[in-house]
C-alpha cells in the first residue's frame, strides 16, 4: 500500500510539472503575411502587417504581383486572423527575419490560427 501511495504522489508531482506556463500575448511583426476575416472581407483576405503612423494595421495589396498599393485594414476589425508560418515577419535561426515579398511566392505556406481577442487587446485602439 505504502508503495503506491509514493507511486501515486510521483505521479501527481510529474504532472504538476506538464502545466503549460501562461502564453505570451500573440506577436504581429512587421512584413508578416497574415490571412484574416473582418466585415466586408467575408472570406479569408490576404494582408501584410504593417504600420500606419503608430498603428499596426494589416496592409491589403491592390496585387501580390506589385505593391502598386493597399488598403488598409484596422485590427480592432478583425473577427479571425491567422499568420503564415513561412512569412510571420520573426526572426529566422540565421537571423533574417521572415518577411513577405511581392511577387509572392507562397510554396510551402501553412498557417496558424491567432487568438483574435487576444490581437486586439495588445494592438487594437490604435486609428490609423
């Protein structure tokens, strides 16, 4: 008896040690390639993240052949968001950061999901 008592509180020690520490608050870096919902863009919409004055904001080029121009999409809109894991603007292993360029070339691209209410309470309330 004794011994799975000790068995079980090895067990319960090793699990207290699995909790996930609190998450960092969701990162946009500048020149990540995002792809996100907000009203008028009923679909996922492709977007660079960028910044307007002190505003981070997604850019959506007129063409991802050129940047001939854009439109800019306020953060405090958005109702889903995802980033690119080829091109999420960080810094790579050879500290290049991963930037997005036009003409796109998107081989390879996956993406992942970003908590949106999240998002908006570290970059949201910024007017650009």
């Amino acid at each position: 008896m004794e011994r799975i008592l000790v068995l079980a509180a090895g067990a319960a020690l090793s699990l207290g040690a699995c909790t996930r520490a609190p998450s960092a608050p969701p990162e946009l870096a500048p020149g990540a390639r995002v792809q996100f919902i907000a009203p008028g863009s009923p679909t996922w919409t492709g977007g660079i993240v960028g910044r307007v004055e002190e505003c981070t904001a997604l850019m959506v080029p007129d063409s991802w052949d050129s940047a001939s121009g854009f439109r800019v999409v306020r953060i405090d809109s958005l109702r889903e968001l995802r980033v690119s894991t080829r091109f999420d603007g960080l810094a790579g292993e050879d500290g290049r950061r991963r930037t997005v360029k036009l003409p796109l070339d998107s081989a390879g691209e996956a993406w992942t999901t970003l908590p949106v209410k999240a998002v908006r309470a570290r970059y949201g309330g910024c007017a650009p």
